[in-house]
C-alpha cells in the first residue's frame, strides 16, 4: 500500500525535526506558566483595574456593542500574520533566531495570562469564559506558530551550517522556496483562525456571559 505523499512528507518533517518541536513546545509552555504565575503576581489594585475594564468588554459583549466581525476578522488576521512573518524574516537573517525563540515564549505568556486572569478573578466561569472566547482560534493558532518557528528556528540553522561550516552547502534558493510555501500554508491557515475568532467565538462569548449573568441572578 503506498503512502500518501503528502503524509509522508510530514513524517519526514517531523523525523528531522522532532527535537525542535519539543524545545518550542516546553519553551511555549513555560511561557504559559509564567503568564499564569505573573497574575498571582499583580498587586490588588491592579487585579481590580484589569477586572473592571473586563467587565466592561463583557458588558458590550451582553448588548452586542462591539466591532463588526469584519472589522474583527481583519484586526485579527492582520495581527497574527504580522507575528508570523517577523518570525518568517527573523529567521532568513540568521542573527534573529533568540528573538525568534522571545516571540514563542510571549506568546505563551499571553495566552497563560489570559486564562490565569479570568479564572483568578472568576473561577469556574472565568475557565468556561476562557474555553470560548480564548481556545477555539488558539487550537489554529498555537500549533501554527509552533510550526512556523520551528521552521524558522531550522531555516536560521541550516543558514548558519552553509556559511560557517566547512562542508558542501546546501542550494539555498530550493531551502528559500520551501520555508516561502511553509509561510502561505501558515498565512492560509490564520484566515481560518481569524475566522474562529471573528464570527463563532462572539457568539459563543455572548451566550455564556448571558447565561453567567442569569446563573448569578438566580442564586441572588
């Protein structure tokens, strides 16, 4: 039975590549965890401050009072896509791959923080606030930047190999092509996350901070 190639083509990415998706995945995590740890970290005032701009959004959110989801599907696409190709260059300058490896490391900070928020402010309904309003574009999201700076991260090395290494180089014009085309697989990938983002997960924001509000009128 033959193998697809494409299938194929993903196994040996991942055979060559194995080591650098757990570094950028343990390092993706630990910024998780420290942006969880720096919400513990945030004095009274400052939880109070965050809490009532929250509320506020939240409040717009209830009476439908926010951005159109055209506006928010190309805020939203733009600002991820941005974030990937600074990695995308970054990592054709050879000297920008720590940066690189900052980039993943905020990214898990925001996220960390994010949900570390709502669930220390809110407990159970901050963590079902954060399941719809934080995950279902970040299910895209995450594993596409995971991808994309892992490619980087290999690209910057294989570039370091071919200059500084005494052994035949490899063509650089077919490594170009290949880490291009893993940026419009990567930039595609994002409409979709974006589009999570601007039409289902309003929706979804909106019904469970209706339901919340009513939960809490009940047992009031």
């Amino acid at each position: 039975m033959r193998t697809h190639p494409l299938k194929s083509a993903i196994a040996v990415h991942w055979r060559e590549h194995a080591s650098l998706y757990v570094f950028v995945i343990v390092l993706f995590l630990m910024g998780v965890i420290f942006g969880a740890i720096v919400v513990n970290s945030l004095g009274f005032s400052q939880k109070q401050d965050l809490y009532y701009y929250l509320a506020q959004f939240f409040g717009q959110v209830s009476k439908d009072n926010v951005a159109s989801a055209h506006d928010m599907f190309r805020q939203s696409y733009m600002h991820n896509v941005k974030y990937m190709v600074l990695m995308w260059v970054l990592g054709i300058s050879v000297i920008g791959l720590p940066v690189i490896l900052v980039l993943l490391f905020l990214k898990g900070i925001v996220v960390g923080f994010t949900v570390g928020f709502l669930v220390n402010q809110m407990g159970w309904k901050g963590f079902l606030l954060s399941f719809v309003s934080v995950m279902p574009q970040n299910l895209l999201v995450i594993p596409l930047m995971i991808v994309m700076g892992v490619m980087s991260i290999s690209f910057s090395l294989r570039m370091v190999r071919n200059q500084f290494m005494k052994r035949p180089h490899e063509p650089v014009f077919p490594m170009v092509m290949r880490y291009a085309a893993a940026m419009a697989a990567a930039a595609f990938g994002l409409l979709v996350s974006s589009a999570v983002e601007a039409y289902l997960s309003p929706v979804l924001m909106k019904q469970v901070v209706k339901w919340v509000v009513n939960l809490i009128i009940i047992i009031m």
